[in-house]
C-alpha cells in the first residue's frame, strides 16, 4: 500500500519551491529544509544550483528519488503505521496527512475519529487521544475495522484536516495563498 500512498501524495507534492509565504522555506517534493535540514537529497539539491537546468534536472535524478521515497517511508508511512491499515484509502490519507501536518497530528485526528465512531463504548473502549501509534492506537483501529467499514472513519479524517487548514489561514492571513492548494488534498480525490 505504501507505493500506492508514496504516488498519491508525489502526485499533490510539487518539485523544487523557495515560496517567501511558505513557513516551511525551501522544498523539494514536499520535503522542506528547515524541518528536514540534515536530508541527504539536500546537498545534492545543491550541487544542481548553478546548472541552467535547474530545478528540472532534479527530477531525474535517481539518487534523489530514492532519497525521497526512504525518508518518506521512515518519517511518514511508518509512524502513522501505513502497513496496518487494511483501507487503502485511510492508509493513504493518514500517510498524506502525516506529510503535509505532522506526524503527531494525524495519528491525533486518527484517535478522534476511532473515540467518535465507539458508539459511545459500545463498539470499543475510548482511547487517549496523544497522537502516538502505539498498541491501543493498534487495537482501537482493528476493533473498528472488525465493526465497521472504513467510509466514516476516512470522512472524518477529512473533515478535521479541512478544518485545520481553515484555522491556519485564520491565524496567518498570508497563507491564504496555499489554502485552495491544501483543500485540493481534501475534496479532489
């Protein structure tokens, strides 16, 4: 399923952005220099700077693709635990959300929605909501999938990662340049 995620998300990911509204600085692929400033891909990165085909010759260059994909699939796919989802789907929204929002809160909208969906307990216990993949992380999800099809927890995967981009642009009024970006990743699929 990983494939599958990685091309997704490739696919919302622009290439090579210096964008002076954009927090995250300098990015290539999704992957942006101050938050990943010890990536291998940089320094090569670097050395295309001065080449009249620059940014295009990056996308060619093999080395950096694989660097793409590793850190990809250790930062990401692999914290949100990527392999346990049985849903193609979720496992793809909760990798792209991992992308694009952390980690931490995409594992955080994850538990919302498993407590959501409970049935007030009926269906399985709550579990603590702090943005970790651990076991009961594990199980919640498996007792919810035994119970259920995954169309309500992917809604509202979907509807707090659209209400987290409202309130970033609420707070920060010149990212209002990325916000129809961002709800691409929310309503085009």
């Amino acid at each position: 399923m990983f494939d599958r995620a990685f091309a997704a998300t490739m696919g919302r990911e622009g290439g090579y952005v210096d964008h002076p509204d954009d927090p995250g600085g300098e990015t290539y692929r999704g992957i942006a220099r101050r938050s990943h400033p010890d990536w291998e891909g940089w320094s090569r990165i670097d050395l295309y700077k001065d080449s009249s085909a620059f940014p295009d010759v990056l996308d060619s260059d093999a080395y950096i693709k694989t660097a793409v994909r590793e850190l990809y699939r250790r930062t990401y796919w692999q914290p949100v635990g990527g392999d346990q989802y049985t849903s193609p789907t979720v496992a793809s929204e909760m990798f792209d959300m991992a992308v694009h929002m952390g980690v931490k809160r995409a594992i955080l909208f994850l538990q919302r929605a498993l407590n959501a969906l409970n049935r007030e307990g009926e269906l399985y216990d709550n579990i603590t909501e702090d943005g970790d993949f651990g076991p009961q992380t594990s199980s919640t999800l498996e007792a919810y999938r035994q119970a259920e099809a995954p169309g309500f927890l992917h809604k509202l995967l979907l509807i707090q990662r659209g209400a987290f981009y409202l309130d970033i642009t609420r707070r920060r009024e010149r990212s209002e340049t990325f916000l129809r970006g961002w709800l691409r990743r929310v309503v085009m699929r």
